[in-house]
C-alpha cells in the first residue's frame, strides 16, 4: 500500500469536516429518537468549564454561549451560575439567538473576576448572584464614563482619545488612550531611505454603549485615522469591562480603504500615556519574551554597580517594591545617584515569526544599545512604579507580525507606551498586486489563465480596498508594580484569553446547527480508527501552520490550497493554488470537531482561521461589500467574490460559543448581500446565453450563492437583528421558490427578484449540478431549516438531491430526464447520501453511503495512514525532508464525510 497521496488529503480533510455533523446519520436512529423525546421543558442544566486548564487568571472576564434545546426556556429565563462547590457566581445573561417557537436557543454569559479560582461551573434557571462589585456606566454628551468598581475609564465620543483615562483608587494610571498610524506615500523597491511618513492620528466619529452591567460593559467606538483635510482607514474599537476587573480588553478593527499603489502603512498602533511619580530608581520595566522569560529592569538600575547599596535594597528593586529610603543605603551609592543613567526607551520588535529584539536608550537623540532578543516574545509589557503602573499586551504577537512594543520617556513625567499591530521598523504593509496581468484582457485570455495557474484574473479586481483586520490587546491599571507571578499570569492571559464553554454533550443534546454532530465516540474499534484518522487530520494541519511559518498579519488563521510534491513545498506562488479562502470550507470542519470533542487545540485554530477569513478574505467596503474573495497567492487577488467565502456559516460557531460581537457585525452586514448581484455577475465569464444582472431577474445559484444568504439571513432572524423580519421573509420565500422549481435543487439556478426575494419558477426542468454546490455550507444550512421550517416540498426537494447525486448516471437520467454528467467529491457526498438513508430510513442508501465513504474519490480504508517521509531533497532547512506527506484543500471534503459518518451506529464496518 502507497503513502496517502498529496492530492487526497485536504480532499480527504473537506470531508472530514462535515462528517461529523451526521454522526448519527446511519445505524442508531433510535438514539437521535430519544433524544428528540427527552422533554424539553426538564432544562437540565449546562456544564460549563474552562476551556484551558489555569481558569480566569488575570483576565477580566469571560463571555461564553450556551445552547438549549428546543421549547425548553421561554424568552423570559433568567440563569444562576454555581461553582462544584455550590457558591454562587455573578453572572450576566442576555439571549444570542431563539428558535422560532421564541424559546431560547442561545445564551450569552459574562463573568468577572468573582469567577477565578473555581474549574467547573453549573448554569441552571434561576436568580443570579449579585456582584460583589458592579459596574456603573454614566453619559453625557462629550464623554462616557465606566466604573469597574476597581478602576474607572472614561471614554470620549469625539476628538482623538479614545480613552481619556484610566484611573484606580483616584490615582491616574494611564490616559490619552489613542491611535496612531503612519503612511507612507511611495516605495523606491531599490532604496527606501528616502521614504517619508506622515501621522495620523485617529479621530472618533462616535461611541455608543452596547451593554452597561451589571457584570460586562461595552463601549463601541468608531471612526477614521486623520492628518488635516484627509481621513482614511477606518476603525472600529470595542472596550470590554467587567465588574470588579483591574483591566479591560480591546477589540480593534481597521479596514483598508487606500490606494494600493499610493497608501502603504509604515506603522499602525495603539497609544497610551502613562504618568511617572516615582523616583527614577523606583520605575520599572518588564517586557516579556519567549515562554515566562521577562526583562526586570528599573529606569535608574542600582544592581550591578561598583558600590554595592545594599541586599535589601537590590533585592527591593528586582520585585519591583518601593525601595528604603536612600539614606539607609550605602552612601558610596546615595552620594552619586546622578551619575547613574536613566534608561527611559525600550523597543521590542518582532519582525517574524523566528526572532524579536530587543534594545533600549537613555533618551531620543542617543544611542541605543541591544538589551536581548529570542524567537518569539509574547507580546506584553509593563511600566510604573509603587504608586501604579500600567500593563499591556496584544494578542498574537509573533503570529501576526510585524509587531512591536514601545516604551519612550519612562525617565521624564510621563511615558508613552505603543502597541505596533504593524511595526515601523519593519518594511511598509505592501498590498500591491502580485503581476502586471500577463496581457490577460479578456475573457478567454483569463479562463486561458485559469487552465494554467487556477488563477481567475482579472483587470482591477485583485485589489485590497475594503479588506480589513482585527486584533485583539488587554490593559492592566495596577495599583503597584505587580509581582512576578502576577505578571506573568497577565501575560498568559493576553496569549490565550480564558475562555468558558459548554460541554460537546450540552452542545450535542441542544441539537443547535441542525442536530449535526455528536460527541467523539471510540466505542468500537471501527469507530475509534475513524476518530484517530480524524485526530491524524487536524495536528497535520496544525503542524503544517508550524513547519511552514503560515504567519503574519494579514496571514495568519488561513491554511494552503495544494502542495507541490516536486519541490516539497506548497503551492504558495502558483495561482489559485496558494492561500485556501475557505475553499472547501475548512472553517466547518474545525468547527465541527471542536463541537465534537471540546479540544482547546481545535477550537484556538478554528478561532484564528475565523477571526481571519471573516476579516481577510471578505470585502467591507465598496462595490464588493459582502463578497468574499477566491484562493489565491493574495487573499484578495483572485477576480471570484462571491457568498461562498463570505457566508455567515462559517462565522455562525464562534459567534454562539464567544457573543463576540465583531463576529456579529460581520453576519449582519451580510443580510442584503443578495443586492451584490446587481453589480457582479459570479458566473459571467462561462455564461453561454446573454444575461444582463437585473433587479427583478438577477441570477443566483441554488449551491454556493443561496447557501451563502441562507446563512445571513438565517442568523439574523434567530438573533433578532434590525432585518429580522424581512431575513425570514427571504428565508421562506427562497425555500419556497427552490422547492417549486420543476427540478427542485437540481434546476441549479433560478432567476431572483430583489423586491419580493422570490426565485421565479421556471417553465422547463434543468440539470445544473456541480460537485461545489453543497461543499460551502448548504448541507448545513439545509439540515438546520428543515430542522426549524415545517415546508414538506423543501425538505422533498434537498433530500432528493441528497439521494441522487452519488446515484448512478442511469438513475439520475431516469429521475430527471438526463445525468448529471462527470461530477467529483463523491466521498464527501457520503453524507448526504447519510442523511438521506436517515431521514427517509432507507437501508440501501446507508448502504451506498458507506460504499462510497469508503471506496471512492477521497480518503480509501486501503490508504497508509502514517508519517511516511517525504523524499528528495529538503525543503529551506535540514530536516524538512522529514514532513508529512501532503496535499491540498479538497481533502478536506474526505475528512468532513469521516465525521459525518464517525458515529452512526451498529452498521459501522468493521
């Protein structure tokens, strides 16, 4: 038996993904059953736990979601949280999502610091625990005030500080909380030493109060980065409060809206000015570097001197404690304090994922001299002194690189702490397209081009404008420079912020996203191979992110398309075959798994790769606004935008599991995409008869495009967004007018009227199949609607196309009067073929799905799941010799059929 070929393993992976989502699908019917017959108004409690071992640590708090079945909680449900222990947890509650009976479907929850120290948490009906401390929230016009109870913010609605300041027990901590930005008006490629930059600095175009108590607040602010007459890059930054918090967190979003060829950012950060009391020898420094490593430094350094002032002394300014009174010490020291420097500047840059540095100076117009370095820093630092101090930190710092942390003026009254999210030092943010077109003018020169690189260009499409990006940071106003445990445990908590969650059994039992997925069961050894070639899938991945360095701030959280066997590398400058986009929708597949098995591994990957194709690979400004972007070398080079990348369900997870609301602003933005059809036609450079887009006849698939405003339009209705009504309406009016068509999903396509969001009917029947059309979240989203909408002709409508798509040529004909022609993916099919044997309790379609899972075009059972060493020469370095064998992304429709299929019950083979 051969090594699993390169070109299988994401097909394989695809696969997998979804697979799990019908592990019930075949077999034990009678457990989905009982399941379905447990009362719902019982309301057993949810187990809620820590994702990460550790609990809160330092964070302020953790926001989490729990589903509930069907008919088990009215609208009204209030929540009590408990510990094992049975104390009581304050905690807020507010509902993310009903099903259409009105009862609860998801819950949002947000605990503070009352919530550390304890593993294991009961939520359960009932009264919540009153906080120890609650938060206060005060208005006026000008500015909007947040009182943890510990530390109070004021935030500005105008002007350029965000945050004014920061104060804990009526002592100024930090203020000026602002943004800062430079831009650089042109690149010399040869010699950039005569660049300029120029400032800007953001300015607020409002900010509103999203949630105000008693245990989490939330103050949004937007606005433009401004120099004169000119703003630009927008940004939107949300300020998260917790009751009885010494911190609060930062969501940060900025989205591109320059010149490709004339705006390159040279530096974009976060700003904060922290006033300096003490005395020189008394102010500290601490900036963390790889692992728990940190520089332990104070401004004015008396350890290490000729003179010695004393152990007691030393050993005070290492912990960071107020020093004894100079007079106590060895006066050989006291008597020449001032010929002692004062070092007032750190810079910590990381400019890769392989090595940051680290130097400091006196001050500006001095010389700076190297103070460390390593691979990977974490992002976190501290200045002050006995009377407070200030700690900061951003999230994924050596993952989304080019970051830097700077401090300047620690030695004078006050210091200046930034936050690089695009370090200066490093070469400017480049978003330039890649070629100049290669003459591809046309449309047949493009498709030309498709057949050769499966790069879909074309003239002014691969631009960035509108992309965006979003980082996450955390403060700390501390009332004394903290110890080294606590820093290093805020540390921790910028790296992996603590998250609660609901157990995979709550999850499952819920039956929240159509009822896809049950827990990981290794109960049997057919089983548990399935599971161990799921597990095989995921660390591949995960490992490929770090053998590949798949890092950087516009990069980060994407996987690769397809791998080049001949040179052991992947793809990354061929064309369509580089950066994944979502291709192949392996955000389901790690959402899948996570809801599965609850592995925090699972669940920070999946994480990334949101927080990345949401942002990245989707368009929030302009003509495209709503469109996501095609794999490519870039992620928005390819001249495909279509629903497929920028469908809700992939967002749909995370958002339920975390209430972040940036997640919930992409989702709602997306409720009248269908109107991006007026202005970009998906298919228009294969049509073969003419079509003009028009309002009341615009062309829409029924796979990639429906399945992709389905997911909209859905997540609005059930969170009870502003377009609620009107996404329902579509929603039901869409299902209707698929179902009507003379080929129902089969037809492909329909003609779709904007004012009334109805397809019309059509007069002859079609085949229109592709092996895309269900691969990009319309299984999903056609299990949860039959789940949710009693319409009989729908459900008719999917399970046939279900039934007949892996049937044979002469079955199909027989059916529609013609086949479907040559199709691929039909292992990743399995699962409809799964769910049609379930639904309609057909044993010779379970049959034909474990035939086709098993003996198809994805992952074989005769294919060595192993290790095997690539051969030839090695790839960069030594030792790259030794990868996994690889492949590309349509693998990941293999793995999806594995977890659709991984629990189904006795007729599991062996």
């Amino acid at each position: 038996m051969s090594p699993i070929p390169r070109r299988s393993l994401l097909k394989a992976a695809a696969v997998a993904g979804a697979a799990a989502q019908f592990s019930w699908a075949i077999g034990r019917g009678d457990a989905q059953a009982a399941a379905s017959a447990e009362p719902p108004a019982a309301g057993r409690p949810a187990t809620v736990t820590w994702l990460e071992d550790g609990g809160l640590g330092a964070a302020p708090g953790s926001t989490f979601g729990v589903p509930w079945p069907k008919g088990a909680h009215p609208a009204d449900r209030t929540f009590a949280l408990t510990t094992a222990d049975g104390t009581e947890v304050p905690v807020q509650t507010w509902t993310t999502a009903r099903w259409p009976d009105g009862s609860l479907k998801w819950t949002a929850h947000a605990v503070g610091p009352e919530a550390a120290g304890a593993r294991k948490f009961t939520l359960a009906p009932g009264t919540p625990a009153a906080a120890g401390r609650r938060i206060t929230v005060t208005e006026t016009d000008r500015r909007i005030t947040v009182d943890t109870g510990t530390i109070r913010a004021v935030v500005s609605r105008d002007g350029r500080k965000l945050v004014e300041s920061v104060t804990r027990d009526g002592v100024k901590i930090a203020t000026d909380g602002r943004l800062v930005l430079l831009r650089q008006s042109d690149l010399d490629d040869g010699d950039q030493g005569n660049a300029k930059w120029e400032r800007f600095d953001g300015e607020i175009a409002g900010a509103t109060v999203e949630q105000r108590g008693p245990v989490r607040a939330v103050v949004r602010i937007d606005g433009k980065h401004r120099k004169g007459s000119r703003g630009w890059l927008p940004f939107s930054v949300r300020l998260y409060f917790y009751a009885g918090a010494e911190s609060f967190r930062m969501v940060h979003t900025i989205t591109y809206d320059g010149d490709q060829n004339k705006d390159f950012v040279r530096g974009l950060g976060v700003r904060f000015t922290v006033p300096m009391r003490d005395a020189a020898y008394d102010r500290h420094i601490r900036i963390a570097g790889e692992d728990q490593g940190f520089l332990t430094e104070a401004v004015k350094g008396i350890t290490g001197l000729r003179r010695d002032p004393g152990a007691a002394v030393r050993t005070a300014q290492v912990k960071g404690e107020k020093l004894p009174d100079p007079a106590t010490w060895d006066q050989r020291v006291t008597s020449r304090l001032q010929y002692i420097p004062t070092w007032g500047d750190y810079t910590l840059s990381q400019l890769s994922a392989d090595g940051f540095s680290l130097r400091k100076r006196t001050k500006a117009g001095h010389g700076w001299i190297p103070a460390g370095g390593g691979r990977r820093a974490n992002g976190f630092g501290y200045v002050g002194g006995p009377s407070g101090g200030f700690s900061f930190g951003l999230r994924d710092f050596w993952q989304k690189h080019p970051a830097q942390l700077d401090i300047r003026g620690a030695a004078g009254d006050a210091a200046e702490v930034t936050l690089w999210l695009w370090s200066p030092e490093a070469q400017p943010m480049d978003l330039r397209f890649y070629h100049d077109g290669m003459g591809q003018d046309t449309f047949p020169e493009q498709l030309e081009g498709l057949n050769i690189t499966y790069e879909d260009y074309e003239p002014g499409f691969g631009t960035p404008y509108g992309i965006a990006r979003t980082s996450e940071l955390m403060f700390w106003a501390n009332g004394a420079t903290p110890t080294a445990e606590a820093l290093v445990a805020q540390a921790a908590a910028v790296a992996t912020p603590p998250q609660l969650a609901a157990s995979p059994e709550d999850l499952s039992r819920a039956r929240v996203f159509g009822g896809l997925f049950a827990p990981v069961d290794r109960s049997t050894p057919a089983k548990a191979k399935i599971e161990d070639h799921l597990d095989y899938l995921f660390t591949y991945y995960k490992d490929q992110a770090e053998q590949r360095r798949w890092y950087g701030f516009w990069d980060y959280g994407d996987i690769m398309h397809t791998y080049d066997e001949d040179r052991h590398q992947w793809r990354y400058d061929v064309g369509g075959y580089a950066w994944d986009n979502s291709e192949l929708s392996p955000d389901l597949w790690l959402w899948y798994a996570y809801l599965r098995s609850g592995r925090s591994d699972i669940f920070r990957f999946a994480e990334a790769m949101t927080r990345h194709t949401g942002e990245v690979d989707v368009y929030h400004l302009g003509t495209w606004a709503g469109l996501g972007t095609r794999h490519g070398v870039q992620h928005f080079a390819c001249s495909a935008k279509q629903q497929r990348i920028s469908t809700a369900v992939y967002r749909r997870p995370y958002y339920y599991l975390t209430a972040d609301e940036r997640v919930g602003d992409l989702m709602h933005a997306l409720v009248d995409s269908d109107e991006t059809f007026l202005v970009l036609d998906p298919i228009r450079k294969i049509r073969t008869e003419p079509y003009t887009p028009d309002r009341h006849a615009l062309s829409i698939g029924f796979g990639t495009d429906w399945s992709g405003l389905a997911a909209a339009w859905l997540t609005e209705w059930e969170r009870g967004g502003p377009k609620a009504e009107k996404a329902e309406a579509r929603l039901r009016s869409t299902m209707e007018t698929i179902a009507a068509q003379p080929n129902g999903f089969v037809q492909g396509t329909g003609l779709y009227d904007l004012d009334t969001g109805r397809f019309a009917v059509a007069t002859e029947p079609v085949v229109g199949v592709s092996h895309l059309s269900a691969m990009f979240g319309l299984v999903e989203m056609c299990a949860e609607l039959i789940d949710l909408v009693d319409m009989p002709a729908f459900k008719n409508a999917w399970l046939d196309y279900c039934r007949y798509f892996n049937a044979s040529k002469t079955e199909q004909a027989a059916r529609y009067g013609k086949n479907f022609g040559n199709l691929l993916l039909f292992q990743g099919h399995s699962r409809q073929d799964a769910y049609a044997a379930a639904q309609l309790n057909d044993p010779a379609l379970a049959k034909r799905a474990w035939a086709k899972f098993h003996a198809s075009d994805g992952y074989t059972s005769a294919m060595v799941w192993d290790k095997t060493p690539v051969q030839g020469p090695a790839a960069l370095e030594p030792g790259y010799e030794h990868l996994w064998i690889s492949t590309n992304t349509t693998a990941l429709f293999g793995l999806a059929a594995i977890q659709n299929l991984a629990l189904v019950g006795d007729s599991l083979p062996a």
